[in-house]
C-alpha cells in the first residue's frame, strides 16, 4: 500500500450532511495537506496541518491530525451540492526534501 | 498575481511525436514541482527544480522524459517519442521556500 492512502474512495451524501474522509501514511512528516479536485480541473490548496498540530479549522473544514497513528481526516460539515469533487491528503515527508505524496483521493458526491 | 501558468490546457500527439508542456511559476518562486496524474488516480511526484538546477527526478522516468528550468522563461517537461501510456494530466507546483505550494490548472496530454 501507498503513503497517503484515504478511505473511502467514493462517498455520496445529501445536502446538509457531513462529510467524513480520512488518510493514512507510512513515515514521519513535517506536515499534511488536503486537497480538492473538480472533475477535469487542476488541484486546490484547502488546509495545511503541521506535524506538532492536532487540529485546525477553516470554515466548514475541519482537519484533524494524529502523528502516532499515522491518520488525519477531513470533516466537510453542512454539506452543499458544490462540495462535490474529489479530495487528496498529501505528505510531507521528512526526507522528501519537500516533494509531497499523495494519496489515491476520496470521490465526494453531495446531492441536491 | 496570475498564480501558475501552464499551457497549453490541452495537447493531443501521435505516437512518436515530442510533446513540451511549460510552466511559469508564481512571481517570485523560484521552486517548481512536476506532478502526473493518471486517470482516477492521485498525483505522483516527477521533479524537483530551481533555477538552472535539478534537485530531485527521482519521480522522472528514466526515459524520453526531461525537465529544465532555465534562469529565464518557464519551466519545460519534455516528453520525447510519446507513447499512449504517456496521456495524463501534467500538474506544475510552484513555492517560495520550498513549502506551500500554488498548483496550476494542469495540461491534459492525449496521445492518439
């Protein structure tokens, strides 16, 4: 299996719901991203946690970080139609000199 | 500030043919990163590059594929002879101080 493994890879939920994603990795990282997607489109930045953080917030984002079991998740909550897109946690690896690596991503389907 | 450049959007080659992606950084970066997508796939790293260095291909294939970035004008992937298994979408990543990256919108490489 792969640095940056998230799970599930498809997830389809109503409006208004919440949207839970998470990622696993296998080395020490400085710090791990989270990503969106559109279909056909280039990526975009969402949250960045370093490796001393537990938790941070944006907006509706929530993103949590846990170092000793190698795992973070993304919280999308009040979900909206527009939040559908693919999600990717991305690794920093310590010894990556600063290439990130990415995982499969999570397939996010809010319906209207 | 335009954020990342890459052109074309969309490339279609026949086999055999060199395809050239190009990719201006953000004013002021001076770190670009190239990442392949394949479809319903994440993201893998290719290379590393500053100003008129390398610093990491370990990403790269070990042929038909070069990167550069020269002390003037964008960043060029060089694909030569392309083959099917080439088409993807090419994604350049550009940071200031190697971390926090700004992904352009990609170039979709068709080889027919």
């Amino acid at each position: 299996s792969q640095q940056g493994e998230e799970d599930p890879q498809a997830l389809s939920i109503q409006e208004g719901e919440n949207a839970t994603m998470n990622c696993s990795y296998k080395t020490s990282i400085n710090n791990l991203q989270w990503y969106r997607q559109n279909s056909g489109r280039g990526l975009v930045h969402l949250i960045l946690i370093r490796s001393n953080e537990r938790e941070k917030h944006s907006g509706r984002l929530r993103v949590t970080l846990d170092t000793s079991k190698k795992s973070s998740s993304l919280l999308i909550t009040a979900s909206r139609a527009a939040d559908t897109a693919s999600y990717f946690c991305a690794t920093d690896e310590e010894t990556s000199g600063s290439r990130l690596t990415f995982g499969e991503g999570t397939q996010l389907t809010v319906n209207p | 500030n335009a954020g990342v450049m890459q052109n074309p959007r969309h490339l279609v080659r026949r086999r055999g043919q060199e395809a050239r992606l190009r990719c201006s950084p953000m004013k002021g970066h001076s770190h670009v990163y190239w990442y392949r997508q394949l479809p319903e796939e994440g993201l893998k790293f290719m290379v590393y590059l500053q100003k008129e260095n390398i610093i990491d291909e370990s990403g790269m294939p070990k042929e038909r594929f070069s990167a550069e970035f020269p002390k003037e004008g964008p960043s060029i992937l060089r694909i030569q002879q392309v083959v099917r298994g080439d088409s993807a979408a090419y994604f350049c990543a550009s940071s200031l101080l190697a971390a926090g990256y700004t992904f352009g919108s990609g170039t979709r490489l068709t080889v027919v």
